[in-house]
C-alpha cells in the first residue's frame, strides 16, 4: 500500500487527542481537498485550533516526506484516517487517531478478539499473578491481549499472552523507533515478532507525559472490553476505563483487598457495573454473549503446557515496578518527563500545552469541564487538558464534576 504524503502531513499537523480531526474530515473528503483549500475554508473548518491552523496554511510536505521515507526504510507502517485499511473501531471513538505507526502483524488491528488489560506499574504479587493467569487464559483461546508495554500490570498482561503462544498489541506513548520504558527491550522485540507495536506518534517522539493518558483512549478504542486489574482512583488505569465506558465497550475489574488503594479504582468499577474476575472465563463469558463462537472455549479444557510466571517474567524481562530514586537530580535541558515520573516530583508549568497552562490559569477556584468551555476553548480540548492535568498531578477532581488547583505543591 502507497502511503499518501499529503495524508500524512493533514496528521502531522494536527493535535493528537483533539477534536482537529473531526472538524477537518467534515469539512473536506480527501487530503487533496485539504491541501488546496482556500485559507478561509481551512480557518473556519477549525475555528478556536489555531496551532493547527498555523501548520496546515504553511502546507508545507517536506516533515511529512521525510517521515514516508523514514518509515518505509525501517518496516514501519504507516495509516491515516482517510485508509481503507483504517480500523473501525478508532474511526468510532471521540478524537481518533489521525495516523497510526505500526510495526508487526497489522492484522491485529480489525478484529474481534481484543481485550484490553490495563492496571498500576507498582502491582501486588496477587495483582501480577492473577494477570498473567488472566491473559496466558485468553490468549489460549485466541484472544489478543492490548496493553501499554508499561512497568507493571502493563508488561506482564503481554508477556502472559506470548508465553502462551498467542499474540498481542502494545500502545506505545512514543515513537515506535523509541523504547519506553527502556527496561522493557525484550518484551519490545517479542511484542514486534509475535504481535503489534502501535502509536499515533512519529518516530523521534520521545514519551512525553501527556501522551500516556492520550494513547489510552487507543488501547480502549482497539478492545472490546478492557480488564482493569490494580489501580487508584487518579490512575492511568482508571482513565483507560473512563475512555472505555464512554466508547461503550465491556469493564472488567480484579477483586482487591479493602484497605489496599490499589483496590480503590476496580472497586469502583465494580460497584458502577463492570464484571468482577477471577479467572478469563469471567471475561470471555460475557463476550461470547455479544458475540458467540469468536472464541475457542473448549481450549481452556485441554491439556496445555502452563507457562511459569517467575520464569516468564524473567524471560521477557518484565519491570514490575519503576526504579525508584530518593532524589532526582535536576533534568537536563533536554531531558523528558514520562510516565513513571508523573506524581513523583513536583510538575513544571512550563511542560504544560497553551491548552492546557489556559485550563491550568483559569483553575484559581473549582470549575466544570462546561464552565471551562465557556471561554472560548474548545470542549474536547478542555475534556483532554482536565485529563492530562490531573494525572499530571497539577488538579484534583471534586464533587459535582468541578476541578481545582493542586494546593499542596
């Protein structure tokens, strides 16, 4: 398939996670359309975007070229929106992906048996075990297992699937010729041979913070239900479950100990309707009624090797928790801030987007994502800083759906 250049630069110019899109493909059908537009058209197309705009009237390809020619000489595959081969399910969530960068068996993209599994990068000995049983399970029964690669629940959800011979996705928050976090190498190379690397991101971007809440709306748009195992109220986890509610996809959640807060946010799930698991029966029970026979169940009866989870773990080199420092050194100029530093240090404002320092500024006393609209900014975009801010740890959500300022900072 003949990446189109002019595709691929409508998805460079636009910002991920927003409602640019949208607004783009409504107002024009083709990227052609696009390209030769008249300033005006573009400008009233994507009216409060005007970083987007900005990018889109220089119409300039040179990024975008460079980008084809990067990708085709190092096995990656590009799509964008405006592909046939564009799966279904992300044209269906809220601010899809406008380009996706892939690298393994593409296939994986289109079909019915996704289930995504998601939780803490710091999990109990229970949490883990229960996880890698949960996926060695449904991968035996052809399930392909969608995580985020990251410490954790993430890395050990994957490494279960291909221990049992099955296949699995991993969507990353940087580009695909990155490896974040740099512990998981192994686990990389097997996910890149026996499944799907994923990412809405060019190569050569680095894991930004704020692209690990904006990459979850993508392991839940890809699944048809999302497996949340351990994980707080403000965690990555429950925002991937946030997304997954409103895509109108399945929940699932792992018992967990009272007093643990890691219990906190399946807990939650729970008693707002997701399905209680202890074991992938549970899950594939409650697909196979939407759906019957895309799963093999009577697998799960046969004899089958059991894979072991210290030896699996150790296989792929899964990283159960983050390394941890009693104090970090000051970050070098061009150093980035990812995933597992969110909530270990104090936030500079300086990382923040204009989107999101305005949802920031505009915080001084608690306000609703409405409120916050009201101003000029563009609702998806507000819905997109709230969520980045928060689990930045720069807000906190109240009752009542108002946000506020962090205070103890």
């Amino acid at each position: 398939m003949e990446t189109n250049v002019k595709a691929v630069w409508v998805g460079l110019c636009l910002t991920p996670a927003s409602h640019s899109l949208s607004h783009l493909v409504k107002a024009f059908s083709t990227p052609d359309d696009v390209f030769s537009a008249d300033d005006e058209e573009i400008e009233q197309a994507l009216g409060s975007h005007r970083r987007d705009i900005r990018r889109l009237l220089r119409r300039d390809l040179s990024e975008a070229e460079r980008t084809v020619a990067y990708c085709a000489s190092h096995g990656i595959t590009i799509l964008t929106w405006f592909d046939e081969a564009y799966p279904d399910s992300l044209r269906r969530i809220d601010c899809p992906p406008a380009l996706l960068f892939l690298s393994g068996d593409v296939s994986l993209l289109s079909g019915h048996r996704n289930i995504g599994i998601v939780g803490t990068r710091t999990p109990s000995d229970y949490a883990a075990r229960m996880t890698f049983d949960v996926a060695c399970d449904l991968a035996a029964v052809g399930a392909i297992v969608v995580s985020g690669m990251a410490y954790g629940i993430d890395g050990v959800a994957a490494a279960g699937a291909l221990s049992s011979g099955g296949k699995t996705v991993a969507v990353l928050g940087c580009g695909l010729d990155m490896t974040y976090p740099a512990k998981h190498g192994k686990l990389r190379a097997s996910i890149a041979r026996n499944g799907l690397l994923v990412s809405e991101y060019p190569p050569g971007s680095p894991p930004e913070r704020f692209h690990f809440p904006e990459r979850n709306r993508i392991i839940s748009g890809l699944s048809r239900g999302v497996f949340v195992a351990e994980g707080s109220l403000s965690s990555g986890a429950m925002i991937t479950a946030e997304y997954a509610e409103k895509q109108g996809k399945r929940l699932f959640a792992l018992p967990g100990r009272l007093d643990s807060p890691l219990a906190e946010g399946p807990m939650k799930l729970m008693r707002d309707g997701a399905r209680p698991v202890s074991c992938a029966d549970d899950i594939l029970a409650e697909l196979e009624k939407e759906e019957p026979g895309v799963f093999d169940l009577s697998l799960l009866l046969t004899e089958r090797p059991i894979p072991d989870f210290d030896h699996t773990v150790a296989q792929y080199g899964v990283a159960l928790s983050p390394v941890r420092r009693s104090a970090r050194p000051e970050p070098k100029e061009t150093e980035r801030i990812g995933e597992d530093d969110v909530g270990d240090e104090t936030p500079d404002l300086s990382s923040l987007s204009d989107v999101e320092r305005a949802v920031y500024d505009a915080l001084d006393h608690p306000l609703t994502s409405d409120e916050l609209s009201r101003d000029g900014l563009d609702a998806g975009d507000v819905l997109a800083a709230l969520t980045t801010l928060e689990i930045g740890g720069f807000i906190v959500p109240l009752p009542g759906g108002r946000y506020e300022r962090k205070t103890n900072r």
